[in-house]
C-alpha cells in the first residue's frame, strides 16, 4: 500500500491542479490582491496593476497546466506578460528585490491556496502530505526558474535603457561643446543638470585605474559650491565635469587636495573659470581641457589641482610650442638652461619680480636671506645679458612659462 501512495499522491496533485485550473481568473484576482496588499510600490499605477495581474493569471495557468500534463520544468519559459512586467519594473526605476518579491510573495499565496485544496479535495492525509509535497517541489523549482528568467529580462531592460541614456546625454553633451542651438529646457532635463547658472568645467584623471574618479569628481563639484555636478567618462582614466553655481564661487582652490576624502594619490584636477550658460558650460570645459594640457605639459607626476587662470597667460604662450620655446630662449638668452644654477636664479628673478622689486618680500617667498635673493638676481641678469628693467613684461612671462613648464621650454645644461 506505501508504494502505492506516490503513484496516488502525483495523481492527486493532477486533479487538484486541474480544480484550480477550472478558476484561474478568480485565483488570479485573489493572487493580485495579496500583493497589492504588501508591495506598496505598486501603489496607484494603474499599467502596473494591470501587467501584474496579467503576470499572476499567465504563471498561474503555465504552472498548474503543466501539473496537470505532467510537463517537465526543464520545458518553462516565461509568459510574455511576466516579461513584460519585469521591463515595467526596470523603467519605473523600481530594484530588482522589490521585482522579486511579487514572485516570492506570489508563492507564498500559492502555497495558502495549495493547502485549502487538498484538505477540501483530498481525504486520506497521508496521500494529500505526498501531492502537497510533489506540488511544493514542483513549485518552487518553477519559481526557481522563472525568477532568473525575470530577472535577466529587467537587468536587460535596464542596461537598454541605460544605455539609451547614456547616449542621449553624450549627444547633448556634443552638441553643447561644438556650440551648436539646442533646447535649454530638453537639455537640462536630459542631463540633470542646471544650464542656466554660472558654470564651471572641469576635469578629473589619474595614472591608474585604482583612483575613483567618479567619486572625486562629485566631490570638486560639491567643493565648488555645486550639491550635484555633472559627470562624463572621458575614457578609462579621465572624467568630464560641470557644476551649476548660483551662490558665490570658491575664490581659491588652493589647498583642496587636503579636503578630499579617500586616496587622491596620482589624481589631478583642471578646472576652468565661471561662466554663465550654456555658453559657459562650452567655454569653461574648453579652459579645463586646455588647463589639463598645461599641466601634462609640465611633466608634474604630484597630485595638482590647478585653475585656468592660473596659467591662462602660459596656455597662450604654449600653444605653439615651438614658438613658446623660442620666445623664452630669446628673452632669457643663458638664463633659459635646464640646469640647477639657472633653475634658483630664474626663481629668484621671478619672485623680484611677482614682488613689483622687493627682495625682501621675494626672500620671505622663497624661504631664503634677501642677500642670496640679490646674488641671484644679479646673476640671472648677467646671463640674460641685460638687466631685468629691460622688457619687464615679456621677461616676466618667460619666467612664468619656464617656472610652469619647465623641461619642454629650456634649453639642454
């Protein structure tokens, strides 16, 4: 007689799945109900409700029908509405746990109205232990599969519209940088970003992967003055930022570097000028960009974090580079070598002169005795080959470019 009881418990389990068949519409109203109840994201939204329902009525149907027929579990797929439900989740921005839960939920509904049915149906209780037992494995190996079939369709439809996304934003981004007329309106909606405060680019990169650019970023924007900044890979190893500004712009971003949190080892940032609207967005990007090239120039292997009106005058020099080495031979004659003695002197001169003549305000500034200052002054005049009150702007703008650049501009020792 044991052995009988599989054979008669499978049995069963057919005939109450075909008793449930019988009422799979009021099953699936029952089924809805019991969710809406305890997923609160399903709130008020009508399309949802609707596909949801229609997922429960189609799993409902697959699964008991497949009881029913004995069908194997290796044969499901999942209905169309499910699917579609799960893409709904995914653009309503819904997580993937919250999507789940309507399975694992849904089971559990199932497995109340399992136990109803066999005690109503089934009277021996050792063959309704036996098909209650085959129902629930059987159960829980299709929620088992059709929760990664689900899950895989939401992260596709996710990744789809991310990348929809992301397109739809570079090509904003685009249009902006080339100056071309768009819709401020559409614009800012599509990059969740403000066009219509002063704005300020910049750029964020390091020497390794290891450095969170992303993250750094969103903290220059935020010591910027700006609560969200927008933020474009530029490749592996460097991102694009912007931050809207409405209230006063920091001054100063010297010091930053100590502010950051995390491992700012081998991270640099350009960062361009303030600049209202879109406009801006175009032109101060340009400036950081052009910062970045300065900097790269300059062959600086700390972290930096430099403005662009700290080297416009150099950026502009240096476009032709080798102009830019032309023009600081000629001002500089002798003094333009990359050597150690010519590297003090061209400090000292440069600090004279940053000090409108005072050695003792250059002396404080180099850390040095304001005689050492006037030994070297006086040398870097002997091997320009003329006095500093010669041409003052343009031996000024040498200096600087040498004292930014360093090595591309000099002559070999």
């Amino acid at each position: 007689m044991e052995a009988l009881e599989p054979a008669r418990g499978g049995e069963a389990g057919r005939d109450v799945a075909a008793s449930l068949l019988a009422d799979v519409s009021g099953l699936a109203d029952d089924m809805l109900g019991y969710l809406v109840e305890r997923i609160p994201e399903i709130g008020g939204d009508a399309e949802l409700r609707g596909l949801t329902l229609g997922s429960c009525s189609s799993n409902l149907e697959a699964v008991l029908s497949m009881v029913r027929h004995g069908i194997d579990i290796a044969a499901v797929e999942a209905p169309v509405t499910a699917l579609e439900h799960a893409r709904a989740m995914a653009s309503r921005g819904h997580s993937v746990d919250v999507m789940l839960r309507f399975y694992r939920l849904g089971h559990e509904f199932f497995t109340e109205k399992l136990s109803e049915s066999l005690t109503d149906l089934i009277d021996d209780p050792a063959v309704a232990l036996r098909a209650f037992v085959d129902l629930e494995q059987f159960g829980f190996r299709y929620i088992d599969r059709i929760s990664s079939l689900v899950a895989a369709e939401y992260v596709a439809e996710l990744d789809r519209r991310q990348n929809q996304a992301r397109a739809e934003r570079a090509e904003v981004v685009r249009a902006l940088l080339a100056g071309e007329r768009v819709d401020v309106a559409r614009a800012e909606r599509v990059l969740g970003h403000r066009l219509t405060g002063r704005q300020i680019g910049f750029v964020c990169w390091a020497d390794d992967r290891s450095v969170d650019l992303e993250g750094f970023a969103r903290q220059v924007g935020r010591l910027l003055g700006a609560g969200h900044s927008l933020v474009v890979a530029d490749g592996p190893l460097a991102v694009w930022g912007w931050a809207s500004v409405a209230g006063e712009v920091r001054t100063s971003l010297t010091g930053m570097a100590t502010e950051f949190r995390g491992d700012s080892r081998n991270f640099h940032v350009a960062v361009g000028s303030p600049h209202p609207g879109a406009a801006g967005f175009r032109t101060s990007h340009l400036e950081a960009v052009r910062t970045r090239r300065v900097i790269e120039l300059s062959g600086r292997v700390a972290p930096t974090i430099t403005e662009f009106s700290d080297v416009a005058l150099v950026d502009a020099i240096s476009r032709d580079l080798d102009a830019a080495r032309a023009f600081v031979t000629a001002q500089l004659g002798a003094l333009a070598r990359d050597d150690v003695k010519e590297r003090g002197e061209r400090a000292a001169l440069l600090a004279v002169l940053d000090a409108q003549g005072s050695l003792a305000t250059a002396a404080r500034a180099l850390g040095i005795h304001r005689n050492t200052v006037l030994h070297r002054v006086r040398r870097a005049e002997e091997r320009r080959g003329r006095p500093a009150t010669i041409k003052t702007a343009e031996l000024h703008a040498a200096l600087l470019v040498c004292d930014v650049l360093g090595t591309p501009v000099l002559r070999e020792s």
